[in-house]
C-alpha cells in the first residue's frame, strides 16, 4: 500500500507543479500584453517557476514532518471544527 500511495502522491505533485507553472504564465502574459517573448526567456521564466513551487512543497513537507504530538493534532482538529 505504501508504494500505491508514495506513486499517487508523486503523480499528484507533477500534476500540481505542471498547474502551478502554467497559472504563472498565464499571469505573466496577462500582466504583459504585446510583450515579445523568445523560447530561451519562457524556458528561463518557467525554470524559475518550477523552482518556486519545488521550495513552498518542500517547506510544507518540513512544516509536516515536525513531530507532533497525538494531543497536539486533537487540540488542533477541535479548533478548527470549532471554526466551522
């Protein structure tokens, strides 16, 4: 099981980056309209894009694996229950 999920949660995150880039270009080109792009620069642009997404997945998988108490995760289950 735990191969089914680790390949589920990788086709997840390449599903998520290829979205992620997308949506910022699309905003770039929306930001810049009639701007002249050459491949060189949209590859360039979209590396940095990648990189971006690639450092926010890898600090929410550090913010995750912080060990947390069973207490700790009720007490912040009750809070946002409470929210509701």
């Amino acid at each position: 099981m735990g191969c089914l999920s680790s390949r589920m949660n990788t086709c997840i995150e390449h599903h998520s980056k290829e979205l992620y880039i997308e949506r910022a270009e699309t905003r770039f080109q929306r930001t810049r309209i009639g701007n002249t792009d050459t491949p060189e620069r949209k590859k360039k642009r979209r590396k940095i894009y990648e990189q971006e997404f690639l450092r926010g997945v890898e600090s929410h998988r550090k913010y995750m694996g912080k060990n947390i108490s069973d207490a700790d995760i009720i007490e912040n289950y009750k809070k946002v229950t409470a929210g509701m």
